[in-house]
C-alpha cells in the first residue's frame, strides 16, 4: 500500500553534513520531501513527507534511527518550521 507520512527529525551536530536525507531517496522506493527545515551548526531539525510503499516508509525510517537522527510522527495541526 501507498501513502505518506509526515515526521519531525532531530539531526545531532555529528549527523548534519551527512547525505541522510538524499540517502532516502536513493535507497528505498520512497519520495523524500522536505516540508520544513531549521538547521545550525549545532542541531537540524526537518519536517520530512515520506510518500511509498509502507514497508518503504518504515525501512527508511528505521535507516534514520539506525544513524543515530531522532524521528518522530507528526500528528494532528503541528506547525512547521
């Protein structure tokens, strides 16, 4: 089944410059989609579509987690960035 999913990452300092998000894209059947972003030299916080297949979505979300970027589900009228 196809759909999407809006959560929210939190990238530590460490994980910032590193290609994660391009990553989703290119390794798993999904669509990436930045929906909001605030990024410093010390924390990036992104709101992030994911639209595929649900297996899809949670192996890319796992991929996340496994780096070490803390995402969770964004529920309900939660403002973006």
């Amino acid at each position: 089944m196809t759909s999407s999913k809006l959560v929210h990452c939190t990238f530590a300092k460490d994980l910032i410059r590193e290609p994660l998000l391009y990553n989703l894209g290119r390794d798993f059947k999904i669509i990436p989609n930045i929906r909001g972003a605030s990024i410093s030299d010390d924390l990036g916080l992104v709101y992030l579509e994911l639209e595929g297949p649900d297996a899809e979505i949670q192996k890319a979300i796992d991929f996340l987690k496994s780096k070490g970027v803390t995402v969770d589900p964004v529920t309900g009228d939660a403002p973006l960035p």
